[in-house]
C-alpha cells in the first residue's frame, strides 16, 4: 500500500498523452524551445564565420584608418553585428543548458542562470558598441 493510498487521497490518472505531459516541460521548463534555437544560432553562426574570416584578414593587414573605413561599410558592420548576436544567445543557451543540468541548488541555480543572463547581453551590447563606434568613424 502507498502513502497516497493510506491516507485516502490518490491522485486520479492524468488525461493527457506522455508526450503532452513532457512537451515544454523539461527541467529548465522550456523543452526543445532551447534546443532548436541553440541549432538555429549555430547554423547562423556556421554561415556567417567565412565572411567574418575574411574581415578579419582584410583589418590584419590594415592600420587603424584603414581598420575604420573596411569597418565603415555598412555590409561589413551588419555582417558583424550579426555574427556577435548569434554568438552571445548560442553562449547564453549552451550556458545556461550546462547551468540547469549540474547545479541542483535552486538558489544558486537561479542565481547562475541570472548572471549568465547579465554576462551574455553585457558581452553582446560591449561588441556591438564596439562595432558601431568603429564603424562610424568616431
């Protein structure tokens, strides 16, 4: 005999599917949601590295106003900018992945998951100001 049935309060079955009940229900509470966008960011990511490749090698053999007009074309910055964006979420969700599944503390586990928030949009706003100073030529 189970405690629940003891003490006379079972549980009535649940209605719905497995697959209902563990749908966006994972332990981070977000299910394949993360999953899918760290994918997605990767793609994004793996896309963009040869033309960030390229941008790099061109601002190698440059000094710094040769630096500023390769970093003032717009194609350039956007292709930049968005390379750092993907970057700074795909860091977010691995870390916060890794977080969720090896800190059992809730205290702490909430308190990683903040500041690995803070770090990443702190690191992402650092580089694209970065990249926005440069590219105006200021």
């Amino acid at each position: 005999m189970s405690v629940n049935e003891s003490h006379g309060s079972a549980k009535p079955p649940s209605m719905r599917t497995p697959l209902g009940r563990v749908r966006s229900l994972g332990s981070s509470h977000s299910g394949t949601r993360d999953f899918w966008r760290q994918r997605i960011t990767a793609v994004a990511m793996t896309l963009l590295i040869v033309p960030v490749i390229v941008v790099v090698m061109m601002l190698l053999s440059s000094n710094q106003a040769g630096a500023a007009q390769i970093l003032g074309s717009p194609p350039i910055a956007i292709i930049l900018l968005l390379f750092i964006v993907a970057s700074a979420w795909h860091m977010k969700i691995g870390m916060q992945v890794v977080i969720e599944d090896y800190i059992h503390n809730e205290k702490l586990k909430l308190a990683s998951v903040m500041a690995n928030n803070f770090f990443s949009v702190a690191v992402a706003l650092a580089s694209i100001y970065a990249i926005l100073k440069l590219s105006s030529g200021v």
